[in-house]
C-alpha cells in the first residue's frame, strides 16, 4: 500500500475521537501523529487562520522545535510568506521543493536550517464555505516534489483537519446558543416548562423554580403532574396533556391550571402550549410558558364581588326605604287605634302584639338600611378606649360560661368618626356570631389597638393591602366551627344564613358590612373548618 492507502487504513481512530467531542488540540496533534508514523522522516504542523486579523497561530506540531512554533506562531498571512502564509492568503496548495532556493522562504531560510527542512508543503483548511481557516503542512529533510498519492494524502489531511475544527466551532456555537437560550428562559418574568413524552421535567427555567420553591435536582427528571398539580385536578390537566401530545394542540394551545408550591400555597397559571419535534417531526415534548394570574384572579372576583354587594345594597336600599314607610304609617295607625281602645279591652292586646311586630320589622328595615348605607344615622367622634371598657362587661353578659373571653386594649387608641350605637350593634352581632360557632364552648379574643403602614407593630393585620393611613383595629376571634370557602364567598350578603329556617334573618354580617364600608373603614376575615374566624375591623382615625 502507498502512503494514502495506509493513511485511510489508520485515520478512525482520528474521526472516532473526533465523534466523540475529544479536545481540538488532542484530535489535531493526533491526526499529525498518524500522518508523520505514516511517513518517517517527515514532520507535520496545522496552523489556525484568523481571517479578521490576517495571521496564522500555532494548532499542532508535535514533531517541531519549539522555537520553531514560537517563531511563526501570529505570523502575517500573505502571498511569498513561506508555505502555510501564502497558502492561507491564496487558499490553494503550495508546493516548495527547496525552501533555500524558493522566495517564499527567502525570510525564513536560518530558521529551516536550523530546525532541519529542506522542502515544505501546505494545504489550506477550508471550511464548508470554502473559507480558510488554516493551514495543514508536510516538511521533509531533503528537497523534493510530492507524487501523487502524497498529494491526496495532504488533501485528506487538510479534509479532517477542517471536520475536526469545525466540529469544535459547531459544539462552540451550540453551546452559546443553549446558553443564550437558558439566559433568555431566566431573564423571562414567565415560567418555562419542557417536558417530555413521559410528562418528565426535562427543563425549567429560574422563575420556575423560584415560583415552585424546589431546586433542579427535586424537579428534573421528575414527573410534572404527580408533584405540582393538585391532587383533584391531575386527571383533568393529565388529559390536556395527553391531547396536546397526539398533536390535537389548538383547542388547548392556552390553557390555565393550578399549581402547587413545596410549601402547600396554589398559584393560578395561564400557559402557552408548544410541541417539541425530532428531526422526522414526530411528537417528543412540549414547551409551555406561564404566567401567575392568581392576583388578577382575586382582583376579578373581588371586583364581581363589590359590584354584586353593590347591586345587592341598592336593591335593598330601595325595597328597605319603602318598607320603612309602609311600617312607620301601619305603626301611627295602630297607635292611634289603640288610644281608642280601653286599657282592659281584648282588642287593646292584640294591638298591642301587632305594634311589637311592627317595631321588629322596623328594626329590620334598619339593618337592611344600614347594609345598603341608605341609613341616615348621627356620626360623633367617639374615642375607643373608654368606649370599649364601658362596652366589656354587656358584651361578656351575653357568653355562656364554658367560653373563655380575653379582652385586651393595647396603648392610646384613637377616636373614630362613626354612630357608636351603630358600632356597638356590630361588635354584638359578631360577638354572638362567635358564641353559635361554639356550641361546646372555646376562647373568645376581643382585641382593640392601633395600625401604622409607616411603622412596624405587634401586630400584623390578615391583610394590609389598601391600608394606607393609621387606623384603629377591633378584632374579635372565635376557636369555634370556622367557614368553608364557600360560605366565606357570601357571608357579606343579606339574607344569607347558614341556620336552619326561622333561626336567624342573616342580616347579621350584612349589617357589619354596610356600617363599615359607611364610615369608610375596611373588614378582614380569616376562617377555615374546624380553626375558628377572626374578624377585624378597620376604623379610620378621626382627623
């Protein structure tokens, strides 16, 4: 075999390594290795080419002096500067027989004859494009011109030469898109969830796992529905999934779910769907990106929820007003009637028991005035710290004695603007809306102190939001029955109770509401089944 046929025979090892992404330096010194084993007494160099910077730079040369290396290592590229110069300025093979009598070498001559070369042969590099992008040289002792096997040899050389440094360019390339592509999915405010077709996690982005609480490690790999997606809702999103996957993606291209945290908290997710493609277009993932809606979620139901009390009060307010009237014409009437009666008469009695049906359906009247703040009632500046201690002793009359109370008023509680008698009616209402929800008894905790924005307290409100000014607080708590989240979502409204027929009108947390948002104030409440409620009162200072 001459010296290609050998060549070929050998070179695997070189593309094999090359396949497996070894280090370009490691492919390069081993591919002039094979060449210079294939030819003894012949010494290889590969030079890379900087087209930008028209110069060559030092790539492998394992046979070669090292001042040699150093001496053309930034060499200027150009036609007469040695073999590798003008090959990487021409991009064409240059054949110099004799480097002591070519002109190329005229500026290198000491140099090859101190390392030892007479003859030297360079072929361009070219990439894909047919761009240079090195150089790949032959030096040999004595002078002479390759034959034809010698120049395919080079030729083939030079070819691996490129595959290989291409190869580094393409990983290069690869790499920095993945990295630009990850800074992208975590500069993004969305979360960014590929799985594959098994519902794995195989990527997520920074918000991602900042919004979920896990790490990459607790969530790569593993599988999205069984550890995010509540328990209730994993069929249903399972099945979304599953269409998405047999390509039925435009019915659920958007689609929102919840999900849930490590720490138990859900979050509402508005996604975008995507497919994930092979190469030979088949189905292998999806990509989704999410946004967390849950506060424009809340903000819609509180704002359908203002505008239902909204309807609801004046609703009331009108049919109230006009009852009021009615009541107050058939209670005159009926006094008058009973001034005509004698005091012993039967008739008197029954008028009697008619005008204290009246009065309790005056009082109704009232409360339903007072929800829908139709009622015109007198406002003074009452100050709650003497307020409350005149209020302690009638407030606890009304519990039974397995019900322990704790009434507490912290420091200088300021004055309100507001009808005390009104305020006393409610702070009644919730406290027996307290008592029912503790049949076998419990702790009651009435509360009353002072809230700042601008300074930190001991107290923290369920929710500070839309506080914005000092207030003083009233907060009564229960450890009773608690409220599930659908009795929470009407309790404001009138006529709404949870008590069996004729038990109650359901106008007690009503009533509550229509006085607080009258003197402008705001009401929080926490519950859940089983761990009581707390309400708090939010009254604006009196300026």
């Amino acid at each position: 075999m001459n010296k290609y046929e050998q060549f070929l025979v050998s070179r695997s090892s070189v593309l094999e390594k090359i396949a497996q992404g070894g280090e370009l330096s490691d492919c390069l010194e081993m591919l002039c290795s094979l060449a210079e084993e294939n030819d003894p007494g012949m010494r290889c160099s590969i030079l890379f080419y900087n087209e930008v910077e028209n110069c060559v730079s030092h790539a492998a040369a394992p046979s070669l002096p090292d001042y040699y290396i150093e001496a053309i290592d930034g060499l200027e590229a150009g036609v007469g500067i040695g073999s590798c110069g003008t090959a990487a300025a021409t991009g064409k093979l240059v054949i110099v027989e004799n480097v002591y009598e070519h002109d190329y070498w005229a500026p290198f001559r000491e140099l090859a004859k101190k390392v030892g070369f007479s003859a030297c042969w360079s072929h361009p590099i070219l990439s894909r494009d047919k761009k240079v992008i090195g150089t790949f040289a032959m030096y040999y002792d004595e002078a002479k011109s390759p034959s034809e096997a010698e120049i395919k040899l080079i030729e083939e050389q030079a070819n691996i030469a490129s595959l290989a440094i291409q190869n580094r360019q393409d990983r290069e390339t690869l790499v920095a898109s993945l990295r630009r592509t990850e800074e992208y999915l975590n500069i993004s405010e969305a979360i960014i969830v590929e799985l594959d077709n098994k519902a794995c996690v195989v990527r997520i982005s920074d918000v991602g796992l900042k919004s979920l609480g896990f790490t990459e490690d607790e969530i790569i790999g593993h599988n999205w529905f069984e550890n995010v997606v509540p328990a209730e809702q994993q069929s249903e999103v399972l099945a979304v999934y599953e269409r998405i996957m047999s390509g039925d993606l435009e019915p659920v291209e958007y689609y929102e779910n919840e999900i849930v945290d490590r720490f138990g908290e859900r979050h509402m997710i508005s996604w975008h769907n995507r497919l994930i493609l092979d190469k030979d277009d088949n189905i292998v993932g999806t990509l989704s990106s999410g946004q967390d809606i849950t506060r424009r979620k809340l903000m819609e139901s509180q704002f359908r929820s203002a505008e239902k009390m909204k309807a609801i009060g004046q609703l009331t307010g009108g049919i109230a007003h006009d009852f009021n009237n009615l009541m107050n014409v058939a209670m005159g009437n009926t006094e008058m009637a009973m001034g005509y009666l004698d005091v012993n008469s039967e008739g008197l009695k029954h008028l009697e028991k008619t005008l204290q049906s009246l009065e309790k359906g005056k009082n109704l009247t009232t409360s339903l005035l007072s929800f829908s703040k139709s009622a015109e009632l007198e406002v003074t500046e009452v100050s709650l710290r003497p307020f409350m201690s005149d209020l302690k002793e009638r407030l606890l009359s009304t519990l039974e004695d397995d019900i322990t109370c704790e009434y507490l008023l912290y420091g200088d509680l300021a004055a309100c603007l507001l009808n005390p008698s009104e305020l006393e009616d409610c702070l009644f209402k919730l406290v027996m809306n307290a008592k029912e929800a503790m049949p076998e008894g419990g702790v009651l905790k009435i509360q009353a102190y002072s809230y700042s924005p601008n300074r930190e307290g001991e107290y923290t409100p369920i929710s500070s939001e839309d506080l914005h000014s000092d207030h003083a607080v009233i907060s009564i708590s229960d450890t009773g029955n608690g409220m599930d989240s659908i009795v929470q979502k009407h309790m404001f409204e009138p006529f709404y109770t949870t008590k069996e027929f004729g038990a109650g009108a359901g106008l007690g947390l009503s009533t509550v509401f229509g006085f607080i948002k009258r003197v402008d104030g705001k009401i929080n409440v926490a519950s859940s089944p089983g761990k009581g409620t707390t309400v708090e009162l939010y009254l604006p200072i009196a300026s």
